[in-house]
C-alpha cells in the first residue's frame, strides 16, 4: 500500500501508512489516502488528483479532533463515484444527488436502500452524504479551500 498524506499548506507526502509519525503529528483537518503503487513512482498526486482520482481514502482528521477511520463501505462508495461528483461533494459536503448518480456510488444498491453513509429526502429522491463520508468530504473540502487561501 502506498500512502498519501494531505495536509492544510503542505504539499501531499508519501507516507507509511497509519503508523507514520507524520500521521499522528498532522493537525487536522487531514486525509490519509491509499494511492497504490501506480502514484509511488512519480513525485506524488496533487492535492486536486487526489480529490479527482478514485484512490481509497483510509483516514481523516478534523480540526482539534483525533484520527478517524474510514470503513469499507464509505471507502468504496468514494471510490465508485465518478470525478465530476467527488469535485462536486468536496466543493459543498450538502450537495444532492439524484437516484442515478447515487446508484453509481453505490455500485447499482437500490434507491430504497439507505446505509450510514447516506440520507435521502423529496420526491423524487435525492441524496446526500452522510455519517463518516461526509465527515470525510468535509475534512477533505477544508484542505481544498485552505489551498486556494
């Protein structure tokens, strides 16, 4: 596993995955990222790759909080989800999304089906992010707009 480590004003660091002492010393909000071998070769992903590319996050850290784990199922819906919606979620953590695009985050899981990750609401249904992957979003849209500051 080849891991990716962003933090507010500094460029992403390859890292040694959780037990890094560079994970437990970043203040929040950060974001551990498994980027796979592919990324290790070159100088690393930029912060926006890693917003955009379907790597695997695996941790977040909000401000004045302490490591959290991403589970699979969070995991594995970020992944699925197409660059255009990751962009979109880390830009407004309350973002909607219609039944189509929420069955392609979810890997086809029906509409009438709702996981912590999820919450739904109207007619016709839309969704938002919720429970650990919009924590994770969040703490990701927070080291993408304090790179633009």
């Amino acid at each position: 596993m080849t891991s990716v480590l962003l933090t507010v004003g500094d460029r992403p660091q390859f890292v040694d995955g959780v037990d890094d002492p560079r994970v437990a010393e970043a203040t929040g909000p950060a974001v551990l990222f498994d980027v796979g071998s592919a990324a290790a070769g070159s100088g690393g992903p930029s912060l926006r790759e890693c917003t955009c590319a379907p790597y695997r996050p695996l941790a977040y850290r909000e401000a004045s909080t302490d490591w959290t784990d991403i589970d699979f199922e969070a995991a594995d819906h970020w992944v699925l989800m197409g660059p255009e919606l990751r962009r979109r979620l880390v830009e407004d953590h309350l973002a909607t999304l219609d039944v189509s695009e929420f069955k392609r985050a979810t890997n086809g899981g029906s509409a009438s089906i709702i996981t912590n990750n999820w919450v739904h609401s109207g007619s016709p249904r839309v969704y938002r992010v919720a429970g650990r992957l919009r924590e994770f979003v969040t703490a990701l849209g927070e080291l993408v707009s304090g790179s633009r500051a």
